[in-house]
C-alpha cells in the first residue's frame, strides 16, 4: 500500500480509503496486509490521470499534465525558470518572463505543467 501511494503521490490512507471504496482492488495476504497488483495500479493511475470535467472544454494533442505548487521562480528580464512540484514529481520549464509575469507564477501558485515532448528516456529503476 506504502509503494502504491508513493507512485500515485497520495498518502497511505487515501489508498486504503480508495479500497475500501471499491475504487482501487487489492488483496490480502495470509498475514493480512493488503496488495495492490501492479496491472490494477496501473489502470488506476490511468483513470486518475484523466481530464478533470473543467478540461474537457481544451483540446490539445499533449497529454502529460502536471498539475502542482510553483516552488520557484527565477526571471530575469526576457526568460524565467519555473520550478513546479506535482507529487513526487519536480518539473523546470523555461519561459518567457513575459508568461510568468501575465500567469502570476510566483511561489506558491497552483499551475498545471503540460509536456509534449519528441524524445522521452524511460527507465528502470535498480
């Protein structure tokens, strides 16, 4: 459940409420404790990885959305580096100072981070 929680960047016990919703599926060991399968937590996370109603107005091509807390923001006077948590996710996108100023990026602020990338490294941790 711990290692389930990590990876959807939520608490322990919002995955065990999720369970004992029926939302999420696990199962128990003989000693008790609860599993999630890997292919169950997978779907989960695609289901909450879908648009919430207030997006489904927007259509764009880019699907990896990262909504979390500006952290830090540092502009000079033509192009800022913004700094977004989204769980365990850190995110650092360079843009104008423009945006940041016409955004109110500041640390602090809800935003959404939105990467449409050509090339993508996936790895596997050891």
């Amino acid at each position: 459940m711990g290692t389930a929680a990590e990876l959807l960047g939520v608490s322990t016990d919002t995955v065990r409420r999720w369970a004992d919703q029926g939302r999420l599926r696990t199962h128990r060991t003989d000693g008790g404790h609860r599993l999630v399968d890997g292919a169950e937590l997978a779907r989960f996370a695609v289901e909450l990885a879908e648009p919430d109603t207030a997006d489904q107005h927007r259509e764009m091509s880019a699907r990896n959305r990262f909504t979390g807390l500006v952290t830090k923001v540092r502009a000079d006077t033509v192009m800022a580096q913004v700094e977004l948590v989204s769980g365990r996710n850190r995110i650092v996108a360079l843009i104008s100072a423009e945006a940041v100023h016409a955004l109110g990026l500041e640390p602090g602020v809800l935003a959404v981070a939105t990467v449409k990338a050509t090339n993508v490294i996936i790895e596997r941790p050891a």
